[in-house]
C-alpha cells in the first residue's frame, strides 16, 4: 500500500501573471492530493538562492533566482498517497516539449523557462522544500476530506 506522504508544489511567476492559479490547483484536488498548506508570496532573493542552492555555481542559476523573485509565487503543500510521483504526474516533464499531453506543462507551457510550476523531485527534497517556504504551525494537520474514500481505498 502507498504511504501517504507530503509534497511542495509552487505555481511560478508566470503561472500567477497568466492567471492560471486555478487551473493549477484544480489539477491537483482532481487527481486526489489534498492541499495542507497554501499562500501567495513573494520570494526575496535569500530564499531563492536557498531553494535552489543545489544549482549555485552553474551557469543557469543567476536565471532561475531572477525568475523566481521577479514576481509572486502560489507555495503549496499537498498530501496523498504517493504525493510526489502523483504530483510530477500531473505536473509533467521539465520541458513542456516533451510532457506528456495532459498535464500541466504540456497544456499550458511552451519552453523550460516558463513551464508555470515547480514540483519536488524526491521525498527528501519535498521534506527539505516544504522546510524552506512553510513553518511548521502554517500547515493544517491531518484533516479528513468526506470524499476521501472515493478517491482511495
């Protein structure tokens, strides 16, 4: 049986200014996730940097830090059963190019740089991004969606 586990989800700058925010998360609670966490921020260059420290020293890292401060972002904390691999899922490849039809990047992004939203890409690195953009007291415990028996046994 899968283990429920939770997962960080950021619609990017330009998913926010295309007005895309619902789509998005429609997405989402349609595939079964719940959302545990949610707010509209702006990201400082301190917490780009942080988020994307793995990347520092290469040549695209300067680019995704002035992407993703250059306007507000949708940080998000999902919760199901095998939350990161049902969220990559809907979420697609990196490049939209290459997504699959229907998820998110192949339906409404045309190239890497603007592919509209983030996923983690492990457990660890959801435990490590949720850390980064969410304290501890701004996400809801465990709750209990009446439907949840029809999305899962």
């Amino acid at each position: 049986m899968a283990e429920v586990l939770r997962t960080f989800v950021a619609i990017k700058p330009d998913g926010v200014q295309r007005g895309l925010i619902g789509e998005v998360i429609s997405r989402f609670e349609r595939r079964g996730l719940k959302i545990v966490g949610m707010k509209l921020m702006q990201v400082s260059k301190e917490l780009a940097e942080t988020h994307y420290g793995e990347h520092k020293g290469k040549p695209f890292f300067d680019g995704l830090v002035s992407f993703i401060t250059s306007g507000p972002i949708v940080a998000m904390v999902l919760e199901g059963k095998d939350a990161v691999t049902i969220a990559r899922n809907v979420i697609g490849a990196t490049n939209p190019a290459s997504a699959a039809p229907g998820t998110i990047r192949a339906d409404l992004a045309l190239e890497i740089g603007r592919n509209v939203v983030h996923g983690s890409d492990s457990p660890e690195s959801g435990k490590r991004e949720i850390g980064i953009f969410f304290k501890e007291n701004e996400l809801v415990g465990s709750w209990d969606r009446t439907i949840q028996p029809w999305i899962s046994e």
